[in-house]
C-alpha cells in the first residue's frame, strides 16, 4: 500500500474527480522527463479506448480481477455490462476514486498480495502498462503460479504494455544502451509518478519478447497479442493445457 | 551561456517553433513538481497576452533592451511598433528561435554581462517573472546600478513578476514556512525547468514588498505596480531624480 507521499499517481486521479484538473510528470530513472496524458486518460469512457483496448476487453469473462484498477474505468465497463469485478490498487486514493465513481469491490491491495482469499477468477486484467506489474522475471514467475492457483481452467490474463522498442527518439535509444550498460535488459523502462510533493515507487515496463521469456514454465501461455499504435499492446495469457 | 544540457526552456520553445510540440516541467527546491503552460505560452500574439501585460507594455519607448527575450514575444511587438529593440537570453536556443522569427538584434548573453557595450537605452523590460533575474539583494544592487549607467535620464525598467504570497495553496504555504526555517525570505521561490533530460539552473521570484527593499538605494525607484491576475505584477521604475 502507497504511502500519502507515493500516491502521486492516486492523488492526481482524486483531485481530477472532485475539481476537474491535475497533471502527470513521469520521471525515467536516467533524468528524463515527460508530462503524461494526465489524470482524465484514466476516466475516459469505453467509446474512447484505443482500439486494441476495445478489443482486449471484449476477452473478459465471468469473474473479473482487475489488477491495478486506477480510477476504475475498465472495471466500471465490465461491471456496468453485468460480470462480478473486483477491483485493487496499491493506491488508496485510487480505491477512493472508484468507490466514489460505484465500483462495488474495490480494495487497496498490492498485487503481490493476492491470494484465493478474493476468491476464484475467470479473468485477470492488467491494463494500462500493468503488465509491468509483474515485475522481474523472478517476481514474474512468482505471480504467474498465484494467479493460476486462484483462477478457473479457462482464465485468461488479459494485460497490457508498451514496447520500449518502438522508437526513434534518441533520448529512448541512448536510454538502451545506458541498460544494456548497467546490465539490465536494453528495454526495461524505469519509471515513476510525480504530482506535486508526490512521487511513486518506481515501475517496469517491457516488451512481448522479454513477456514471453518471463512467463515461461508459469503455467501459462500467450494465446495472442493484439497491438496498438506507438508499441502499445495487448497479451491475451491462457493457462498451458 | 547555458550549457546544451542546462538550456531545457530554449530547447523547449524551440521544438515548439519545428515540431508545434513540448512542455514545461516546474521543479521547487523542495521537491514540489508541477506543468507549466507550456512553450506556446512565450509564443502568444500581442492580442492575447493579458491586460496588465499589455498595459505594461506601453510603457516602452525609445531603445529597448529586452533582458531574458525567451521566444522574442515582447521584443518582436515592440520592433514591428518601429522601436529598435536588443533581445538577450542566456539562452542559445532561447536566441536560435528568436533570430528565426524575425528579431533583428538577438544575443546570447547573460543580464550580468549587459553593459555600455550595447549602446545607451531608454527601456529595459525584464517580463514573464524576469524580475526574478536581478536575483538576490546583493545582486539585483549591482545590476540596477549597471543599469543605471547604460540608460537615458528618463529610462524605464519594466519588470514582472510573480507575488508569491498570494496563494492559500498549502504546499505553497509550507514551502513559505521551509524557507522561514532555512533564513530566507518566506516567498522566495528557487525554481528550476526540466524538459526531458534538460534541466536549467535555479531561477528566484519575489514579491513587490521585497523588490521595494531590494532596489534602495541603486538610484531606482518604484513608478508604479501594475497588477494582474493570480499575484501577477509589473513594477516600472524610474531613476531618482
């Protein structure tokens, strides 16, 4: 659970509800900064998702975990079209920001804390880059076996990131080669939020390559990749018959 | 001179100028991170700067020094006004983006390397928080002298800033109860712009009380406040007589 100090990301989400503006400053672990999308990209309605997202979601079915929820708006989706949602987020003011928007469960829960006690799942969604969530590959593995302890036999995983490789910028291509420098896989990308005095831990993201070596021996499998533009993509993970 | 990797405002404006795109990030020293308006702010036509600016504005006459001209928006009025107008930026991009847009007279030059070298003024304006650049009391003294001595009897200094008192934000209220702590005057604002890997030096900002302090006894005195929006101001000043 983040710290009122970590909750940038939470906060800015929670003041973009109650007073319609907030800002997102992402800082890579090399001193590179960008401003993102912003708060209101984690609110727009289903009509508004890029393509690939629409068409990610239409895999969701019965029991939905939604890892890393945000301001809710995929579960809203999926609860508003009938399916029993769970949502968490490390974040408190996130589990705020849905409650408040009528996300019926919604709990301030690190992933790494998910067990069966939630109950059994027929679909783990990790939108939004979450798939980063899963962290190294150590850690990856780790998940992978608890998800499929606490998911029915034809769970899907339904999780989403950004190739690190698709670019040109030089700032990105320098930024492999400061990896591939310190050792670490060229594309994995060390981020964090801030929001004013706010700054999150840091989070990982990584392409469909290093997901595929990742999950290998987890028990689960890629059924396929649905892409988006800019690197932006999609892994539909079933569990290995 | 700002080095490549300090000049994060000039590369910011001057990917605005090729590209349309860009952005602002403001750092405190407290490590309070927020977006400014953004490179397009320092582009905007005369039309549509706000009215204390523009009232400001007609205080110019005569030959003008713009010190710290950023994207040339107040150097480039007055020169289609028929004034012959001097811009100055520490910056090289800064000075790279207002050659480009049509500014006769542009160098890269910092304000404590100003001298009769550049011929005799009848106005220096310092807009959009320059007052900031006369910096601390020791500083703005010998500056305000040096100014004295490469302008006209009836010279103006048209300087803006920001009054930093005039918020009941409370982070700003504490950053104003941190620098109590640390002995310096409470509204004093160290800030600092990243844009990507950029990161400029740390910039002040003060209030019009403290200006007031400052400029005793530098042969300078206050015509006039001209106030904005949200604690915006202009101070002309005027040699004593």
């Amino acid at each position: 659970m983040l710290t009122r100090q970590q909750d940038a990301f939470g906060q800015a989400m929670y003041d973009y509800l109650h007073r319609g503006d907030g800002f997102e400053i992402i800082e890579r672990d090399d001193g590179f900064f960008s401003v993102g999308g912003g708060p209101q990209t984690y609110f727009i309605p289903h009509g508004q998702w890029p393509a690939h997202q629409r068409e990610a979601i239409r895999h969701a079915r019965g029991r939905v975990l939604d890892v890393g929820c945000g301001a809710g708006r995929h579960a809203l989706y999926l609860q508003e079209r009938g399916l029993e949602v769970v949502g968490i987020d490390i974040s408190p003011r996130a589990i705020e920001v849905c409650k408040r928007r009528g996300l019926r469960h919604a709990h301030v829960l690190s992933v790494t804390r998910v067990s069966r006690r939630l109950g059994i799942f027929d679909t783990i969604i990790m939108m939004g880059n979450n798939l980063g969530l899963l962290g190294n590959p150590k850690r990856a593995r780790w998940l992978l076996r608890r998800f499929r302890a606490m998911t029915s036999c034809e769970a899907r995983i339904i999780g989403e990131s950004r190739d690190p490789y698709v670019t040109e910028t030089p700032e990105h291509l320098e930024y492999h080669e400061f990896n591939r420098k310190r050792g670490r896989l060229p594309g994995q990308l060390r981020i964090r939020v801030r929001y004013k005095k706010l700054v999150t831990p840091w989070y990982l993201l990584f392409s469909q390559d290093e997901l595929k070596g990742i999950i290998q021996g987890t028990g689960w499998e890629v059924e396929t990749f649905i892409d988006g533009e800019a690197g932006m993509y999609v892994a539909i993970l079933r569990k290995v018959a």
